[in-house]
C-alpha cells in the first residue's frame, strides 16, 4: 500500500493532455431543414438532450450537459436525425461553454430561419461551478 507521501508525489507527476479538436470539425453542413405547413401559426418547437459534450480548450477534460433549443418556425423546421449527427460532432472539440451556446444558436437559426430561437445549455457542475448559458435569436 502506498503512503500518503507516495501518492502526493504520483499525483504531482500527472502530466496527462488531452488533445482538443478544433472549432473546425463542427459540421453544420449536416443540418437539414424541411418544409414548415402552417407558417403564421405561431408554434413553439422544443428539442432537448442531456447528451451534449465538448471539452475544455485548456484542459481537455470533458464538459457535459443538457441542450435545449426552443423555436418558433417561419418557414422550416430542423430536421432531428441531422441534429443528432451536428451536435456528435461537437464531441472532442475545445469550446468554451460561451462560445458553444452561441455557436450552436448561430448555426441552427441559420439553417432553418425561425421567427425566434433559444438556446440553453445547462452544463454539469465541474469544480464546484455550475453554468447556464442561454442565447437568443429573434428575427428582425
């Protein structure tokens, strides 16, 4: 068994990185839309995962939690299955929750032009921090 003294100097030695993928591999090319049959119909559409991750650009260490996207549809609607594949290619990317949020609001709102979008991502508390970050899209 190892002493105290042993374990302190083992886990001053961890060095371990873990290599970020760039902002670059988020593919917002696989978003689709399809067409919405009762525009001026203001219907409120909520999508919602605990499933998103990306990573801290620093560390590397995993961020996890809960995505919701609300939005009233103009003209189209996200198609689910081509969400599913965009928000995978978040995983492994070095993004801080901020720039996430927006980044995901910016690139769902731009493929299906809503009236209005929110989007919310309520991160897991790591370090004794717990964040909520929201963002909003209204069409001018």
């Amino acid at each position: 068994m190892a002493s105290i003294q042993d374990l302190q100097e083992q886990y001053e030695s961890l060095t371990a990185r873990f290599e970020a993928r760039t902002e670059a591999v988020i593919d917002a090319s696989c978003l689709m839309a399809f067409d919405y049959d009762y525009p001026g119909q203001d219907a409120e559409v909520v999508i919602d995962s605990d499933e998103f991750t990306a990573v801290c650009p620093w560390t590397g260490l995993p961020d996890f939690g809960t995505l919701v996207v609300s939005y009233v549809p103009r003209r189209s609607c996200i198609e689910l299955k081509s969400l599913k594949y965009y928000l995978l290619s978040y995983t492994g990317v070095g993004i801080v929750q901020e720039h996430a949020a927006n980044r995901l609001l910016n690139d769902l709102a731009g493929v299906c032009q809503p009236l209005r979008m929110t989007v919310t991502l309520d991160y897991k508390i790591r370090g004794g921090l717990h964040t909520t970050v929201t963002t909003r899209y209204e069409r001018p």
